[in-house]
C-alpha cells in the first residue's frame, strides 16, 4: 500500500489520508471512511483511557505505565521541581512490525 506524503514538513501519515485510502481501496464513501477511522482511534482511546492495553496483532500493544512522582530540576533554570505522579501510554512494535521496518531499511 503506497501513498503520496502531501507535505515534506510531516512526512506522516494522517486519519484523514487513512480515510482516504479506505475511500479509494476498499470502496467505502468518504463519509464512511472518516467514520470508521474515526471509531476505531476512539476504542483504542477508550480501552487506554480505562487503563486497558491495547494489542494489535502483527502491529505491536499500546500500554499504560503509571509513573510515580519523583524530584525533578528546570533545565533553563536549574530550580527544582516535583514530577507528579502521571499515567503514560508506552508503544511496542511487534515482532512482525520490526521486521518489516528494518527489510524496508535494508533494501532501500
């Protein structure tokens, strides 16, 4: 699957060119595409938000870490600070995902 970059400030690729892959590739209308990507961003949020991992088969599991406070210092001005505690969202590609990635690397 090959997509054209519209800007080479963001090489990224966005929900709205995924809906627009799903439009051209599968069929669905615009409007259906845009929503079922928009569904399927908010599950996952929904599943992280209630503090559940997410795991996409071949892609790699999206899980929540809680961090605990610690002391922490200002890099611009030294000062000290306190971290507070805080929940982050961890990525792990999987196996399969890396694998691709480092074949793309290795042949280009």
């Amino acid at each position: 699957m090959e997509f054209a970059v519209e800007s080479l400030e963001t090489p990224a690729l966005t929900k709205a060119q995924l809906a627009e892959l799903l439009f051209d590739q599968i069929g669905l209308n615009k409007r259906e595409s845009k929503d079922m990507i928009d569904a399927f961003f908010d599950l996952i949020t929904d599943q992280l938000v209630e503090g559940k991992d997410v795991k996409i088969s071949g892609f790699g599991n999206f899980q929540i870490r809680t961090k605990a406070a610690r002391p922490g210092r200002n890099p611009r001005t030294g000062e000290p600070v306190a971290i507070e505690a805080r929940r982050v969202v961890t990525f792990h590609a999987s196996p399969k995902l890396k694998d691709q990635v480092q074949a793309a690397i290795d042949a280009g």
